[in-house]
C-alpha cells in the first residue's frame, strides 16, 4: 500500500519584548534560575495580569507580514492543567478568539518548485517555567525565569505533505520574524520551537489519519529527523495490521528515535474559559493601517526586487535574502560597486563565497563580521579596476579579516598591485616562453588547451600579480 504524510506545525516563536508578557520581570537569557520571575509571574494571590502593549504591536505585525486576518477584538483565556513549572495551575493563552487569523506563506523546496501554506492563526500566550531533571541527584529542580515570557504560537494548516516542506516552512516563518524583528529567532536558547502534528493515511483517501504530536522540536535538522522517524513508525504499526493512538511524544535525539510521553489531550481537557482578569484587545483599522506602513520590505518582495534590479539568479537571490543584515550588506556592497562601475554579480559571489566562509569558520553572524560592507567594497572595487587580481584579493581578504587594516593599506604596504605594464609582462612571457618549448610547440600544433599551463607559468614568475587579461592576450599574440 503506498501512504501519505500529512503534517501540521505549532510553533512557538519567544517575542523579543524587554519584559514578560503580563509583568515587568525582565526576560534576559541565562540569568540565575529564579531571578527572573515576579510575584505575578509566580502566580501570588491578590495580583493582577497587565498586558505588554510591545507584544500587541509584534503580533500584528507577524499576521500583515503573512497577509492574515487581524482581529478587531481578540481575547485571552486560561488553559487549565497542573504541571511544576507552572505555579498559577493554569496558562494565560488565547483560544476562540486570536490575535491573527487565517494567513498563508510560500516555499520554495529543493528542487525550485514553490507550494503556499496556509496558516490556521497565530495567538498570543505566556511560556511556562522549566523543569531541570539534570542539575540534581535524584531530584528536579524548578526554575521560572521563564514563566510569562511572550510567545506568538503560529499553528498551520495540516498542509505540509513531508519533512521537507515542514524544514522549508519552519525556516520560512524563522526568516520572517526575524525580518520583521519580533524575535531573535535563537533555537538554541529555545526562541523559536515548535511542535509537530503527524499522521498518515492510504493516497487517495479524504480522511486524516490518526495524529500524533511532536514536542519540543529545536532545530530544522531534528524537525527533518523526527518527522521522518515518526512517519516510518505509523506506516509499520498500520502495515502490521495495529493501530496508531493519538498521543504526545517526544524525539529522542542520541537514540534517533521517538518515543511516548503522555496521551494528547482535547481542547475540552483544558477547561478554557475568558480570563476574568483581562480585558479583550480591541484594534482598529487606523493602527492596523498604521502598523502595516511601517513593515520592512519583506522576504519575497525584496527576492523578487534583487532578481529584477541585479539580475542575479533566483538560487543565489535566495542566499542573500535568507536574512535582513546579510540582505542589506549586499545591497551597501552592490550599490558601491555600482558607482565604480562594478558588477552586482561580483559583490554577490564575495558575500555568498569568502565573506559567508570566514563566518562560518569563525562560528559568528554578519552582524559580528570584522569586515564592513565599505570595506568588503572598497577590496572589490581595486579588482574592477585592475589595481589586483582575484586571487591576491582573498589575500587582502584575509588580512583585512585579521585585522591589518583597509584593503588598499594592505594592498600598497605588501606590495600587491597588479603588473599592468606591457613591457614588463613582454619581457616575463618571453623568458616562460623560452623556457617551455614543449607546450610552446604544442599550442602551435593546435592544442591550444595548453594555454592555461602558459599562464600559470606567468603568474608564478609574477607571484600572481600578473594582470590575467593582458596575459593571455600577449601570449596569444607572441605565439
């Protein structure tokens, strides 16, 4: 029988507000466990939830950047369950009635083709502590800096069809936060997760399958890992003749497998009721309006702008647009390049090749890069007018990356400029000339792939400085 997989994400996206969403507690990452969690987060009597206006205007946001419905009147609930890490007994979330409602994003998968997904809604809602099952013998300990830190939960429709569209989506909606600078987007500090809803049913058949729940997903690499794990076990119990439980379960990364947690609870398990400490949120047409002209340029309209402005293919377009500094980096680079008659092409293979290199090396972001655009710029343009060539320009590269000053201080102190003298390279080809009367003969008898050898030659006896241009154009002209 063949099988289909059909999955639905929840993820939690932390907002990057100061403060938590119903307190004043601060929400910096890696305080001390517990020093981070007021009375109202504590869930003392006699105190009062007050909502984060800043989380509001970040929702909304979220929801105009995926053309989603925003609510004129959303409202908060509780979400009653008992777990340590959650002092007051019940979740402050949203539940008939979000923030944002209905919207939809397109992907774009490995092999170009494009899919949209819809997005169900995006609520508002306050993390719960965390439970610590490792710091003691025997014994867990509860810390609850974490507790009423805002999140946006950002729930799709049940459209993503592998674990490849579940990664391309995930890094859609990762990319677009950020963008629009609601969150930090940092999986390793457990900003941005999510949940997995996956079952599978016979192609063909209308009816979704049996579901079962990832939790707690924080990387795109254990999503792929996970889903595909989880999709393999439903497919062997319902091949064996079983059948699959609805249930919560969790990925047990150093084992490579999933694993039971708990049975999935229903809406109707929660007891959600109106918070009666909140009053509803209520959003006209003049903020929405507002708030939507003060969006940045968002990733698709800034892909297709970098395809038509710079003629750059769509693969390499996606590369430079995958986040906004690494964007707006390209665009100082190019528009520099520009004046000095520069291609865009040559900023974009610099940013994508050497620049995303030494980054990756060094384990840091562009926003940490030691090389300012200026100054990457400034390194291009003597490549465009001949002052250096290609190859001692990652040499300059390097130096500059180290710290040893602007290209052209580099260029000039170590004595790099390209041999652009006619007579000089006349008298460096003749002598590889003489000196290599085999592949000279060669060339002559129509194997004129031994050019390549001819050049070399000549950019070793100039250790590379050697314009490359007027190189081949003399030795072409002398043999």
């Amino acid at each position: 029988m063949q099988w289909e997989t059909v999955i639905g994400l929840e993820i939690h996206t932390q907002l990057a507000t100061r403060s938590k969403i119903f307190s004043g507690a601060p929400t910096t990452y890696g305080a001390e466990p517990n020093t981070q969690a007021c009375l109202i987060d504590l869930g003392y009597p006699g105190v009062l939830p007050v909502l984060n206006t800043e989380v509001v205007r970040m929702a909304v946001r979220f929801g105009l950047a995926i053309d989603a419905e925003i609510a004129p009147r959303s409202v908060f609930a509780r979400k009653n369950y008992f777990y340590p890490d959650l002092p007051k007994g019940y979740q402050i979330s949203q539940f008939e009635l979000p923030i944002v409602g209905p919207g939809h994003l397109e992907i774009t998968l490995a092999d170009g083709s494009k899919k949209t997904i819809g997005v169900t809604r995006a609520h508002l809602e306050e993390d719960a502590g965390k439970s610590v099952h490792d710091a003691f013998d025997g014994e867990s300990g509860i810390d609850l800096n974490r507790a009423g830190t805002p999140l946006l939960e950002i729930v799709s429709e049940p459209d993503l069809s592998s674990a490849e569209e579940a990664v391309a989506y995930m890094r859609k909606i990762h990319q677009i936060v950020r963008y629009i600078g609601i969150s930090d987007g940092n999986m390793q500090e457990g900003s941005f997760r999510c949940d997995a809803n996956i079952s599978v049913r016979p192609v063909g058949q209308k009816e979704l399958g049996t579901r079962a729940e990832l939790k707690n997903l924080n990387s795109f690499r254990f999503v792929e890992r996970a889903i595909n794990i989880e999709v393999e076990r439903q497919i062997d119990i319902l091949e064996d003749g079983g059948v699959v439980v609805q249930e919560t379960r969790l990925y047990d990364s150093d084992n490579d497998q999933t694993r039971s947690m708990r049975s999935k609870e229903e809406a109707n398990d929660y007891r959600y009721f109106p918070d009666p400490d909140l009053l509803p949120v209520e959003i006209d047409s003049t903020t929405i309006d507002a708030m939507r002209s003060e969006l940045p340029e968002l990733p698709d309209a800034k892909r297709l702008r970098f395809m038509a402005e710079y003629g750059l293919k769509e693969a390499d377009v996606l590369v430079l647009v995958a986040s906004r500094p690494q964007a707006d980096y390209f665009e100082v680079v190019a528009g520099i390049l520009g004046e000095g008659g520069g291609e865009a092409k040559l900023a974009a293979n610099w940013v994508m090749g050497e620049l995303s290199g030494a980054m990756n090396k060094g384990g840091i972001g562009i926003e940490s890069c030691p090389v300012s655009a200026q100054q990457l710029a400034a390194l291009l343009l003597r490549i465009t007018d001949h002052t250096i060539s290609g190859k001692i320009a990652k040499e300059v590269f390097e130096a500059m990356w180290q710290g040893s000053g602007p290209a052209d201080e580099i260029i000039d102190s170590r004595g790099l400029k390209q041999i652009s003298d006619s007579g000089e390279l006349d008298k460096i080809i003749a002598q590889v000339i003489t000196e290599c009367p085999e592949q000279v003969q060669q060339y002559r008898d129509g194997k004129t792939k031994v050019l390549g050898f001819l050049v070399g030659q000549v950019m070793k006896a100039t250790q590379g400085k050697a314009n490359p241009g007027q190189v081949n154009e003399i030795l072409r002209r002398k043999l």
